[in-house]
C-alpha cells in the first residue's frame, strides 16, 4: 500500500485540499452565524466540519482503493445562509442539522429512498440549487457599495486567479482577504481569545427539534446536499472510470454526519470539484494509486480543522459583509451550472422556472421556506405538463 504512495498524488492532494477549503469555509461561517450561532459555536461547527471531511476523505479512500473525495456540504451551507434564522435560533438550527444527517444516514440505509430522490428532476434539483445559492451570490455586488475599498481588491484577486485557471479564483481571494484584514481592519477592536488560538472553545448547543424545522430547513438541506453534492461527486468518479458503491458512500458519509452535527456542524458528502482534481492524471499516472490522493487530502483537512478558531477570530476582524462577499465570490461557478442545467430542456422551463424564483425569494408561507413551496410547485408543474404533452 505505502509503495502506491506517490508525491504527485500528495502534491494534488494538498492543493484539493487547499482549494476545498479556501473556497467555501466562509460560506460554511456564514452560514452557522446566519442561523444564529455566536463566535464561538460557529468555531466549533467548522471544527467539525472540517474533521469530519477529513476523516470521512481518510477512512473512505483507504477502504475503496478509489480517489473518493469528501466535502463538506457548500450548497446546504449556503441554503443556510440565505435562509431567515428559526424562532428558536441555534439551538433550533442544530436540530435541524441533526435530522437532515439523519436523513443522509437512513438514505445509505434504504436504496429506496435513495431512488425516490433521484426521480427528482434535474432542472427542478438544479432550479432549487441555484434559488439557494442567488442570494449569496448578490453578496459581492452589495459588498461593492457598502465597502468598496475593501472588497474591491478581493474582487479583483478573483478575477486574476480566475484569469490564471478556474481552481486559483477562490484561493488568490482569500490571499487577498488576508491582507485586507491585515492593512485596513484595525485588530485591537476584536475579542479574541489568546488561549482559544489553535483549538476552538467548543461551546455546546442543546438541539430543538420542531416540525418547522424539519420541513422547512432539513428537508431543503438534504435535498440540496444530495442533488448538488452526493450525485455529481459519484458521476465525477464513475465518468473517470472508478466503481462506486453508492449506498455505502452515503451511508458512512451519513453517519460521520449524525456524529458531527451534534455539534452545530454541516453535513459532510461526495465532492465533485476536489474529485475531479484527483481522480485525474496529475495525482498520479497509475489510477489505481491515485486514492493517495485522497487520503492526502483528509489529512491536511484534520490537520486544518486546528486553525478554526483562528479563522473565526480573523472572520470576527471583518464586516459581515465583507464575510459573505467572498462566500458569493465561490458560489458563482455553482450557479452558473446550475441555472444553465436548469433550463436546459426546451419543453420544460415554467417548472423550473418556479422552483427557482420561490426558492430564491426567501418567502415563507405557513412558517414553510420557499425552498420547499419551490419544490413543491416545480415538481407540481413539470409532472403536469408531462401528463398534457403525452
């Protein structure tokens, strides 16, 4: 096994797993925050997350033999953040967290379920993700006439890195970030705790569990978890030639979630971004051995969760806005997809359609998210027409 080990597969390795992190831990913060969790909660929630994908991106690869690369949940994390907080705030939020890992676990239980999601149609899933990730994505514009002279060089560092290649926007804006802390964010005005530096106060949060919750947060998480991570990460390592058990992915990738989200955490999942990245020819020329890879990147994401509590603190630095511009920066490629896959059938653009714009609108309806009554409406329409076409 350690003679497969090759330091290709270790250099993509370390690079998915700076990718995957830069990318999306602000969307993951500004998420937990949105949902009402404090400093220290949403330390403790990317703490988990990260240990989470990490072991999840050790255990899975090692057993598989195949570059299976794990993720945490970046659209459900921004469903998070788009969404309006629950009347019981975190606590209310963690509960939702907990049922919606619950559901990723009994889905690897039951192949059933499993393929009453995947009767889902793909504009109506693609509509439903790319309602979820709009209002995020509005975050860069805002940010630009709230406090243009500090997003302005993020925006700009995405655009270089973006010019370079795709992988490097995300990272080259988050170098970007830094620096804007460093030079124009005055550190003397944040509360940080020295001891806390390099391992997060975990500050638990007692679960409520309501039937809002659970409809209008835990379903529409699990639905995007699944349609806009679980699927196109299996499709990623299947159309590189690599056999997958599905039902066990999920499974296991469930219950690593059920064990984190106790602790305010996102659900972890297959990732389609960082797969690619290593299921390919530059982790390794012999395929076999490119689960290296993998592996590789599980151990940095563990090593990485130690640094939540400082990127917390250097979130706390910033203006919120400035926190969720960089978090609309990395959603933008996801939306691009996924509108253009939503509208992608001619004869059916009023369902997704709809989905898209309800979901996107953020209202509620019975204390129902958009998300759900999007849903509901898309699959009501496209089935419809279905019927009156034949």
């Amino acid at each position: 096994m350690i003679r497969e080990l090759s330091i290709s597969a270790v250099c993509m390795g370390l690079l998915a797993a700076f990718v995957g992190y830069a990318a999306s831990f602000a969307i993951v913060l500004a998420g937990l925050i949105a949902m009402g969790a404090s400093d220290a909660q949403a330390a403790t929630g990317l703490f988990f997350a990260t240990i989470g994908m990490g072991v999840c991106s050790i255990w899975l690869p090692m057993v598989t033999r195949i570059p299976a690369a794990v993720a945490w949940s970046t659209p459900g994390a921004a469903f998070l953040a788009a969404t309006a907080a629950l009347p019981g705030g975190f606590g209310e939020a963690a509960g939702a967290l907990i049922c919606c890992a619950g559901l990723i676990f009994l889905t690897g239980l039951v192949p059933a379920l499993g393929r009453l999601v995947a009767t889902i149609p793909k504009p109506i899933a693609n509509g439903l993700l790319a309602g979820v990730l709009l209002k995020l994505c509005f975050a860069p514009a805002l940010a630009l006439g709230d406090i243009p002279y500090l997003i302005a060089p993020v925006i700009l560092a995405w655009l270089i890195g973006l010019r370079w290649t795709r992988l490097a926007a995300m990272p080259f804006a988050v170098i970007a970030f830094l620096a804007v802390l460093f030079f124009a964010i005055d550190p003397a005005d944040a509360q940080v705790q020295s001891d806390a530096a390099w391992f997060p106060a975990f500050t638990p949060v007692a679960p409520i569990f309501t039937i809002q919750a659970f409809v209008s947060v835990a379903i529409p998480l699990y639905l995007v978890t699944m349609a806009g991570q679980n699927i196109p990460g299996f499709a990623v390592l299947e159309l590189n030639g690599y056999p997958v058990d599905r039902q066990s992915s999920i499974r296991n990738t469930g219950l690593v979630s059920l064990v984190i989200s106790v602790f305010g955490s996102v659900p972890v999942n297959m990732s389609a971004i960082t797969a690619a990245m290593m299921a390919g020819e530059d982790a390794g020329r012999d395929p076999a051995a490119r689960y290296w890879a993998a592996v590789t990147s599980g151990i940095a994401y563990v090593l990485l969760a130690f640094a939540a509590a400082i990127v917390a603190a250097l979130a706390s630095l910033a203006p919120s806005a400035l926190i969720t511009g960089v978090a609309g920066l990395a959603l933008i490629p996801a939306l691009v997809g996924s509108v253009s896959a939503a509208f992608s059938d001619p004869e059916q653009l009023e369902a997704p359609a709809l989905t898209f714009l309800i979901t996107a609108s953020g209202m509620t309806l019975f204390g129902i998210s958009g998300a759900v009554w999007g849903m509901v409406v898309g699959l009501t329409i496209w089935f419809s027409k279905r019927r009156v076409g034949t």
